[in-house]
C-alpha cells in the first residue's frame, strides 16, 4: 500500500534515526458519552447506537447473516507493455454478477491512474509552504501540471459484449458505466473496456505502480498495480464505495476469477498474481527444468540465475512473448516485469497444502534477497496462518521493487546493498519488516477483505499486529517498531490537537503511520496480552477472520465478534482505545502501610443514633384511581396478610439514642488471630490521570528481595472513572510498589508508576465480629418489630 510504502520507509528511516516533521490538525474524538459530568460509568457504557443496528446480512454477534450477500466480478485481460513507450496498452472483458437484492442501473469503476492525472484535484488538495533549505525538487513540486503531463487513463472505448458502445462518465478517479437496461438482482453483465496509460517514473513522483529506471545498465523495472480498471465494491452497508482515490485511502474490490496474458519484451521474466498457464513456453529449457527442480527443493532454488539477469542487461531482446496467468477468488491482480529480475523459488507446507513461496529481485538486491527473502515469505505464510486461517492461495511472491505495496500472492519490497554487496544492519532488518508486513496483506485485507478506503486501520493494524508476532517467532531479538505498548507512547503524550481515533477516515490522519498502523497493533497486543490472555483471544481472532474470510468485514463485525467468542465485555477497550484519544496514565497517589496487630480491649465509642419519623407516603394517582375504581386491594380480600406492620403507626417525634459503635466487635481469640500474626495491609491510591481506563498491573517489592505481580482488572475502574483505592493483604512486608513493570499498558507517565515505602508500618488491630456474615435478603436497620415484643 502506498501508505505502507511511506510509513514503511519512515520505518526504515527509524533505523537511520532520523525524525519526521509532524504536522498539526486538530480532530475531535468520537467517544460519544451519556452522562460527560459524570466520574462514572461514561467509559464503561456499551457502544449503543455507536455500532450499526445487527440486520439479516450482519448479526449482532458479529457473524455474516442469512441472508449476507456480496458482488463478483471476473475478468479476461489482454495487455501489453510497451517497454519503447513506457506505457500500457490494454482490453479488458468484465462480467458483474448482481448478487444484491436490489437492481441496478449503472456500475462504478476505479480508474486509479488518474490519481496523477493533471486536471484531477486531488494533486491540489494539500497545503504546501516554503521551507528552507529550498531544493530543486521543491521547486519541480510547484509544476504539478507540466510534470503530470499525458497521465492518467486514457479510455478508448466501453461497449457491452456484442459491440455496442455503452455510456460511460469518467469523475475523477472513478467512472460510472451507464447500462442499457436494469442489472437485476442474480443476475450478471458482461462489457469490455479498451484503455492505455503512459506510465510514471514512480522513483521519481511516487504512486504504486509504474516504472524505476537503472542509469548504469539502462534497464527498466516495471510493477504494474492498479493497472486495469476495477469494479468498485457495492455493499449491504455502502452501497457504491465510489469515494475518489486521493493516494492515502486505499482500496475496496470484489472478489473474482482473473485470466490475464501479459505481452511483453522476450527477456523479461514476469512475476504474477496467480499461476502461470504457460512456464514451458516462455521459459528457456533451462529455466523450467530448475523450476521442476523447486517443487520439491528444501531450499530457495535459482531459476531465473544471476548470470542470466546480468546477461539480458547487457544484451537486450528485440522480441516478445506472452505470459498468461490465472487466479480464482481474489480481489486484485498486479504483476511485475523486467530483463533485471533474479528469481528463486522453494514450496512450503501450510495446513498440509503445498505453497510455492518465491522471491525476484534484481542485482542490486542480490546480497539480501538471495539469503533472506523466500524464507521470510515462508515464515511468514505458515505464522499468519497459525494466527488467522490456513493460507488459501498456491503461491506467495516478494519482489524487491525499491516500495512496499500489496496484492495477493505477491507484493513490493525494498531491500539493496551497496554496490560491493554489504549491507547495513538497518537494511537488513527494515527488509525483514517490509516482506513479512507485505505478505502479510495476504490475509488482511486481501483474503478479510475489509474497506480499505474507508478504515485503514482494519487492514493496516491488524496487519501489523500480525506483523508482531510474525517478528517475535522470526528473531525474539528482532527490534519490532510497532506492537509493544511502550514504543506507543511518544505518540500517545502527544497535545490533543494533534491526535485523532483510530476509528477515522484515512485522508484525515494527520500521523498515519502511529495511527493506522501503530495504535490499533499496540492495542491488539495489549488486548491478548493484558486485558483477555493468549487463549480466549487467539480464539476470538480466529473466529473473526474465519467468520470474513473472502467476504467484506465493517469494524462492528471485528468488535462484536471479538466479545462474542470470548465473553469479555469489551465495549470499554473499544470505546477507549478506537473511538478515543486519551492515553494511559495511572498514578500512585498514596500508600499506607498497616502491620496486624491483635486487639485486646475492644475501645468503647458512643454514637448518638438519630432516628427521625418516616413522611407519609404521597398517595400516587394510580391508587386514587383503583380506589375509585373499586378495585379491593389483596390485603383487603384475605386480611391474614396484614401483620405488624400493616398495623404499626411510628411515633411522630424524633427519638435519640445513645449506642456503642463497637458493640458488634470482641477481642480475637490467639486461635483466630494466628492466621494473620505477621501479615500487612497496604492500601493503595491510584488515579486515572491520562483518561483511558486501563488494568492495575501491580509488582510487590518485598523486604526479602523478593517480588510479586498482582493484576487487577480495569473495571476497577467503573465506579470512579478519576481514582480508586485497593487494600491488600500481604504475608511480607514491602519495600516498594511499581505499577506496569513490564511496560504493558501504554502508560505514558512512568515517573508518578512507582513508590518506595521508607517508614515502618502503622499498627492495625484486628478484632473479631460478634455475629457471621449477614443471610441474603436480611434486613438491616431500625427493628420495631423487635422492640415491641421486648416491652
């Protein structure tokens, strides 16, 4: 994604250390709140009506409905690249199945080349000042028009199968194709589009796709992503998802069944979504003979060998051959050619099903590729699939392109060495982070196919947290930038008009990178480390991306079905952590220290009890009008229901009386007291300075140099949503108090999370209770009752 491209370069930045300007916008949270005067109760309030209403296509569990449908879309491609011209030229059959209930009139269609077409506003829709120093480049981005010159699609025709011209509107980026007649429901169209576009030097404007050049050899490398035209998602919960492509806001697409032939220059080799139809036609004899070879290799297998990419470069082809590729059940289609291109290959058993994991690359990549690349692909396709749902696809792609950017079965990654072949640590480990993140969009949301336009976060952040774990069971010594909760905090003590939630738009992110991405992972760890545990969330996620795999999730669907399989309430998190900005901030405010000591003498202490004469019961309307009625009340009717008090009529003054407050208290028996004989009490205040309510995770430093962790839940919290006190029991006596000592909760204040405890402990003496734990339903209070039989 291009946002992966650019937060995953800022990745790589943060192994150089280098630091990024970060703009200011001020967006408000969307943690709507019943009762805001509140100290209570207001963080801990279900979502309502913040979540969409359950219907027939989407449950309240959080499930697909009965009655869930969604749309297809399958395309024949022919296209060449015309390598001279550096453009693409393309026709494309489409059939739209209608699976909605409704009918149709026209279709949309993305037409994502026009994100750099000149005329398009989006290229206009940023601010930009003068900054010193100013460079070359600074001022070629004045020249928008004159550098977008002759981009953007350029369509040459619309017609319905058998010829006929169809209407058709181009807006933007999207084009809305006009039928002759109603679409009905269950029913299908076919139509074929003709287009060509001039490609863009992406290394030079940026996008997704399109070519890099190589000076020293003269060489081209060309990715070709959202290359075609595509059918917009139309949904139970959108309708049309036709909202512009501005280069943030990724992508929505049906799912299809895609054949695709690739004409292009005779000493490419292509990479592909999908399978290739004819390797023994377009391969050399060598070239297949090491492909058969990889079937069943143990290890990455050359077939496209070092020797061969240099040759081609030196000495280029004047032909061309056709590649055709097939890939059923997918959403998108991208593919990458070049002479340059290295290629190794090794199969990988996930869920018992063979997977053909391979790696293109060129020489530039060669020293880091070569070793890591494939393995990493491996790695990561059996650890998501550990994590989410057995890989559904038979091949899984990494191509060193110089970008990060996803499709399915194959993806864009940077990753070069020097030119004598080292490389730096950084490097290394920045490659590592983009292949495993890449493959991973595998799953999300190329198989979990959520709105990317609409919710980033849905597939960048669990993408990311995925990504994680990914890391954690590559190299346990891997310096993961995203997912532990502490590296979430610089972001999270940020003013709050430089936040927004997570649960917003993608163009109206300010800091994408620890919004998108960095947030919702740290938030998804926190959730199976901290609030729910390994088990029930690793459950619960799985139903999740079992429940939407190849269908089209919304985040109520996430939420509700993380509660669901886990039956833990957690409207709270997603109230806090989604729909808000607050951070973690727990202090500790106070802390008294009690040794137990046995009471001999039980002190007396004399309360004067006040006890004032109850009003007389208003007379509702409701018994005025039964009254009235005639209607005869049950004590009336069977008069041995009346008992004292039907008869007691409470003297009108008010009566004082002298009691001891200690009354129900005697000394404690050596007996009784020998269980608590050394033990402390420590009372704890705590309070909520960040906002977001958190769980207490509590270390215990004891005399002994010893240590214990008690954690408390963060509905401890829902009482006082500002500050609670917690008293313990303890058998030793402590030292010091720390609270999230394995920084686990995101807390950006660790200054005011630890307490050392200097003086000796106060004395606290224990006394037994004259009488046991009050019987359930016992009244408390005044007992006349009592008094009057006494007299």
């Amino acid at each position: 994604m291009q946002h992966c491209l650019n937060c995953l370069k800022n990745e790589r930045r943060a192994f150089f250390g280098t630091i990024a300007l970060i703009l200011v916008s001020f967006v408000s949270a969307q943690n709507i709140q019943n009762n805001p005067q509140s100290n209570h109760g207001n963080k801990f309030e279900q979502l309502g009506t913040i979540l969409p209403t359950p219907n027939e296509y989407r449950t309240a569990s959080g499930a697909p409905g009965a009655k869930y449908w969604q749309q297809r879309a399958d395309y024949d491609i022919d296209v060449k690249l015309d390598e001279k011209n550096l453009s693409v030229i393309g026709t494309e059959t489409v059939t739209y199945h209608n699976n909605a209930p409704e009918n149709l009139n026209f279709l949309w269609l993305q037409l994502d080349e026009n994100q750099h077409d000149p005329t398009n506003e989006v290229n206009y829709f940023d601010e930009n000042k003068i900054n010193e120093p100013y460079t070359q480049q600074s001022l070629k981005s004045l020249e928008t028009k004159t550098n977008l010159e002759g981009l953007g699609d350029k369509i040459d025709g619309v017609t319905d199968e058998f010829g006929k011209a169809l209407k058709y509107t181009i807006n933007g980026s999207m084009m809305r194709i006009d039928l002759p007649k109603l679409l009905v429901s269950k029913a299908k169209f076919k139509f074929i589009v003709k287009w060509h576009y001039k490609m863009i030097n992406r290394m030079e404007y940026g996008g997704r796709g399109g070519y890099e050049y190589f000076p020293e050899d003269g060489n081209y490398l060309f990715t070709l992503t959202q290359w075609y035209p595509r059918m917009c998602v139309y949904s139970d919960f959108h309708g049309w998802q036709n909202k512009q492509f501005t280069g943030r806001g990724e992508f929505a697409l049906a799912f299809g069944n895609f054949k695709v032939k690739m004409t292009v220059p005779s000493d490419h080799l292509v990479c592909s979504t999908g399978e290739c139809q004819n390797y023994q036609q377009v391969l050399t004899p060598a070239q297949y003979t090491r492909w058969q070879k990889a079937q069943t290799a143990s290890e990455p297998t050359e077939i496209g060998l070092l020797e061969d990419a240099k040759n081609a470069e030196k000495n280029k082809a004047t032909g061309t051959k056709t590649w055709i590729f097939k890939a059923d059940s997918v959403r998108d289609f991208a593919w990458g050619s070049s002479r340059k291109y290295i290629w190794d290959a090794m199969p990988v058993q996930c869920e018992s099903k063979k997977v053909m994991c391979m790696s293109f690359y060129g020489k530039e990549a060669y020293g880091l590729y070569r070793k890591y690349s494939t393995k990493v692909v491996a790695h990561t396709i059996k650890t998501y699939s550990k994590f989410t749902i057995p890989y559904p696809y038979p091949v899984a792609q990494s191509i060193e392109a110089a970008n990060g950017m996803e499709y399915p079965m194959i993806c864009f990654n940077f990753g070069r060495t020097e030119k004598d072949g080292t490389y730096t640590e950084g490097s290394k480990n920045g490659m590592i982070l983009v292949i495993i993140h890449e493959v991973g969009h595998n799953f999300f949301p190329m198989i979990i196919n959520s709105d990317e336009r609409q919710w980033s976060w849905m597939d960048e952040g669990l993408n990311t947290f995925v990504q994680y774990l990914t890391e954690r069971e590559f190299d346990p010594n891997y310096p993961s930038q995203r997912g532990p909760a502490y590296k979430m905090t610089d972001y999270m003590r940020l003013p709050k008009n430089m936040l927004e939630p997570i649960m917003v738009n993608s163009e109206n992110i300010i800091n994408f990178g620890s919004n998108a991405y960095g947030k919702p992972a740290t938030a998804l760890n926190i959730l199976r480390e901290t609030v729910m545990g390994r088990e029930l969330f690793d459950f619960a996620f799985k139903q999740y991306c079992n429940r939407w795999a190849f269908k089209h999730p919304e985040p109520a669907d996430f939420f509700r079905t993380m509660e669901d399989a886990s039956a833990v309430d957690l409207d709270w998190f997603w109230r806090g952590w989604f729909y808000d900005i607050e951070p973690v901030d727990i202090s500790i405010d106070t802390v008294k220290a009690y040794a137990i000591k046995q009471g001999k003498k039980i002190p007396v202490k004399m309360d004067t009890v006040v006890t004032r004469p109850k009003n007389k019961e208003f007379e509702y309307i409701t018994t005025i009008r039964n009254r009235q009625a005639g209607l005869i009340p049950l004590v009336d009717a069977d008069t041995t229901l009346r008992d004292f008090y039907y008869h007691y009529k409470p003297k009108p003054e008010i009566t004082k009386e002298v009691k001891n407050r200690n009354e129900n208290l005697e000394e404690m028996p050596d007996s009784n007291f020998s269980k608590y004989s050394g033990k402390f009490i420590y009372e704890i205040k705590f309070s909520n300075k960040g906002g977001l309510v958190s769980p207490i995770i509590i270390q215990f430093n004891y005399s002994d140099g010893s240590s214990e962790i008690e954690r408390i839940n963060a509905y401890i919290w829902r009482k006082n949503e500002k500050e609670v006190t917690k008293t313990f029991l303890k058998s030793k006596k402590v030292t010091s108090i720390l609270i999230d000592p394995y920084k686990e909760t995101a807390d950006i204040d660790e200054k005011n999370n630890a307490w050392n405890i200097a003086s000796e402990p106060d004395k606290f003496e224990l006394f037994k209770s004259k009488s046991g734990a009050a019987v359930r339903g016992q009244s408390a209070g005044e007992n006349p009752m009592q008094k009057a039989k006494q007299k």
